[in-house]
C-alpha cells in the first residue's frame, strides 16, 4: 500500500490558543502550570504565590478568558458575587459611588464582584437581607446605616453568613464592622465652635434610630456640658430632610427668641441648607455665626470655603470594608481583625 503522507501540524501559538472560547486548560498551557493550580490562582488562593497569580490574571485577561460562574457555583458552593445594600439618600455626597469604588479597589484582582441592591428609605430592610441568603445569591453582605440592635445583623450571624456593616451596633454578640468615629466628629466640632466664643451652638443630628445619630448626638452633648454653655438640639430635623425643608427651618428658628449662633451639622448638604437659611434672614457667616461640618467630597469647601470641616474618606471606608469582607468569608473569626474605627481626618483644603 502507498505510503500515506503525514500533513506537518503547524506549532501551537497563542494566536492558535485563543481560537474558541479560552478555558482554564488554555491559561494552563500558556504558563506552564497545572489546571488546578490556574483555577486556584484565579480565585486568589494565598497559597499559590503572588507573582504566579499575577501572572495567571494577567494571560486571564490576555486570552479574554471568563469563568462559567453556573459550573463554579455547582463546583463550589460559592458565587463569587458581593451584594451592597444600598439606601438612597442625598445627604452624603457620592456615598454609593465612593462606598463601591473603595471595594472594587479591595477586591481588584480577585474573583469577586459586586451587585447592588437598594434599601428602602426609613426602613432596614430585612426582606432584602433575607432574599440574598436565602437564594443564595451572594457569598458575602455589605450593609448601612445600622440600628442599635439591628435585626439584620441578628439574622445574618444566626445563619452565620459572612457580612460587614458600615456602622456599628450595640449587640451583646460582635461582628464585623468598619465605622466612622462619630462621636469625635460631633465632640471636636463643638468644640471648635465653643472656642470661636460662640455662646449657644446647635446640632442637626442623623435620624436617632441610627447607631450614627446617636453617636453624633452624644459628641455634641458632651462637649456642651464640659463647656457648661448654653445648646440646642434641633431634633424636629435630620440630615435625611430636605435640603428645602432645614433651610426653612433654621430661618424661622432665627426668628424665634434666643437663636442659636452655632452649628455642628453632620453633612455637607445640610451645611448649605443652613448657611442659606440663615442668609435669607441676613446673616453672614463667620461674622455673626459659624459652622463646623462633616465633609465627604469637594463640594462644601468650593462653594463655601469659610465653613470649617472635618471629613470622612468614604473611599478608604469601602477599601477597609472589602478587605474584612474578603477575611470573614474566608473563615476569619478574630474580631480584632474584623473591626475598624475610622478617626475623623482635617479637612480636604485649607479651611480650618
């Protein structure tokens, strides 16, 4: 029989390698690894070293290589997916925005991304706490705005589903947390007010079924019985009205007797409202008041740079929650760990 001529297979390359849809055992061949070892690599496995996972991300993303996430979830248990409860409210500027890009910086190259659901305002939501767990449908929660005794925290470590909330409580059993210190914020804010000798500083408070609320109440409060000053709680709004409705309220309150000539606010958005209320009764601000605000973004110090501030990095507060997130769903229980008190920081320009 005539010899039957072999066809010379041209050698594999890359270009060949990305023909068809890229699968671990292309990455594998393309680094010279196991497949086991790329698929731990790629779900950042700490003990596959570094500069090898680096590398496997790196042709990952060269080859256009996707994970089959419903062959991973049967696989694994584990949907690579981080859900962020989210409560719509204007006050804090950019908080969303600022809250998931520090935690997409946490999470950066790691399997993981994120999916957020709104919070219903006025509310905690624990329907939506339940959805997420029950189905499933993420590996790990991050929620705000917590209560003192929340009950979706008591929910959550009932079932012992990894979570972080951005803001403390007051349970007897502790959890993960990272919280800004709000009680300094309102402490050294008054204070600051009582040293410029004013004579009767205000507070406009967050909403005191709050953990926050109630911290930035006791701040103010003890910084007005150490000075032995007269103060007033303006407790008739929050920092969850509208900006219209503090701006009538501080005007009509100047025109009431014995005003208050100071004010410790706890956010930007009502920082202005209470500068333009006191404006619209004639009033200028840092002659005949003066106000110390919580500040987030640029905004407060472009438009009103004589307002002093003491700000909050929402973005370093995200990238803390994403790394404690990422140790509690990896079997973290040391508390120590797994809680961060963010100190109030000066503010973003020069303005006090």
């Amino acid at each position: 029989m005539p010899s039957v001529p072999r066809i010379a297979m041209p050698p594999t390359t890359r270009a060949t390698r990305r023909s068809g849809k890229p699968t671990l055992r292309t990455i594998a061949d393309m680094a010279g690894l196991a497949v086991t070892t790329v698929s731990r690599a790629l779900s950042d496995d700490p003990v596959i070293n570094h500069e090898t996972r680096k590398r496997v991300r790196e042709i990952a993303i060269e080859v256009g290589y996707s994970p089959d996430r419903a062959a991973q979830r049967l696989k694994t248990g584990r949907t690579n997916v981080i859900a962020i409860l989210l409560e719509p409210h204007e006050e804090i500027l950019g908080y969303g925005t600022s809250i998931m890009s520090g935690i997409a910086n946490a999470l950066q190259g790691t399997a993981y991304h994120l999916i957020v659901m709104p919070n219903l305002p006025h509310t905690t939501n624990i329907d939506g706490v339940n959805y997420i767990m029950r189905n499933h449908m993420a590996d790990g929660l991050v929620m705000s705005r917590t209560e003192p005794f929340d009950p979706r925290v008591r929910l959550l470590m009932e079932h012992d589903f990894p979570f972080v909330t951005h803001g403390r409580t007051e349970l007897s059993t502790p959890h993960a947390y990272v919280d800004y210190d709000n009680f300094t914020f309102s402490y050294e804010a008054t204070k600051r007010l009582i040293a410029k000798g004013r004579r009767k500083p205000a507070l406009i408070s967050g909403p005191m079924q709050f953990s926050f609320g109630s911290h930035i109440l006791h701040g103010f409060m003890t910084a007005v019985r150490e000075a032995g000053c007269a103060y007033e709680v303006i407790s008739d709004i929050d920092l969850d009205h509208p900006a219209g409705a503090i701006r009538d309220r501080i005007a009509r309150r100047h025109r009431e007797p014995d005003p208050p000539d100071a004010f410790t606010c706890g956010g930007e958005v009502c920082a202005l409202a209470t500068i333009t209320g006191m404006s619209d009764c004639g009033r200028t601000l840092g002659v005949e008041y003066d106000v110390v605000a919580k500040q987030t973004s640029q905004l407060l110090s472009a438009i009103q740079p004589k307002v002093e501030t003491i700000y909050e990095d929402l973005t370093a507060t995200g990238e803390q929650i994403g790394r404690i997130l990422k140790k509690r769903i990896g079997g973290e229980t040391d508390m120590d760990q797994l809680q961060v008190l963010l100190t109030p920081q000066p503010p973003l320009s020069g303005n006090g």
